[in-house]
C-alpha cells in the first residue's frame, strides 16, 4: 500500500501554533525560508534527520509530527476525523505551557 504520510502538512501546523514564520523556522534550522516553503507545499520530501531537526526546533516530540503527517494506509483502525481529533489534542497539549492547569 502506497504511503500518504503528509509532511508538509504538519509542518505547517506545528509552526503556526508555535507562532513562526517560514523565515523564524528556517532560521532555526540554518537553512533558507524556501526550503521550508518547498517541505510545507509537498515540493521536498524531509528526511529523517530533517524531521527531527524540525521536531526540536518545533519543540514537539518527533513522533508527533509524524503521527500528524499520517494519512490513512497509516492510521489503520482509526477514521481520518479520530486521527485528527488525536493529532489536535496532541499538539494542545504539547503547546500547552502548563499542563497541570496551575
């Protein structure tokens, strides 16, 4: 089964919850705001070093950003509005600045 994991797509919801622009995010990563542009459009695909170059810069955990890059053949069991509904608590709480609620 072909793979719809789609990482531009998650990049670009990690960043603008964090507030960035494709500039600030390819200034953490030492790299040029169009590549950044190229990764969210879909016109690159990431490699592993990158995804966990963008996960720490994105200060989320790696697997989250893969978890909201999944599509279907990867979320087996799961309809697409339950993987999102997961992948939006996720990150709700991985923004969140305390999560204790104190």
């Amino acid at each position: 089964m072909r793979s719809t994991m789609n990482y531009g797509r998650a990049i670009r919801i990690a960043r603008t919850a964090r507030g960035l622009s494709q500039k600030e995010l390819a200034d953490e990563l030492g790299v040029v705001p169009s590549y950044v542009s190229l990764l969210e459009s879909g016109g690159r695909s990431p490699s592993t070093r990158t995804l966990e170059s963008l996960a720490r810069a994105l200060s989320i955990p790696m697997h989250l950003l893969m978890l909201m890059a999944a599509g279907k053949s990867e979320l087996r069991g799961l309809t697409g509005a339950q993987a999102q509904s997961i992948a939006s608590e996720l990150l709700e709480l991985v923004l969140d600045d305390d999560p204790e609620g104190t």
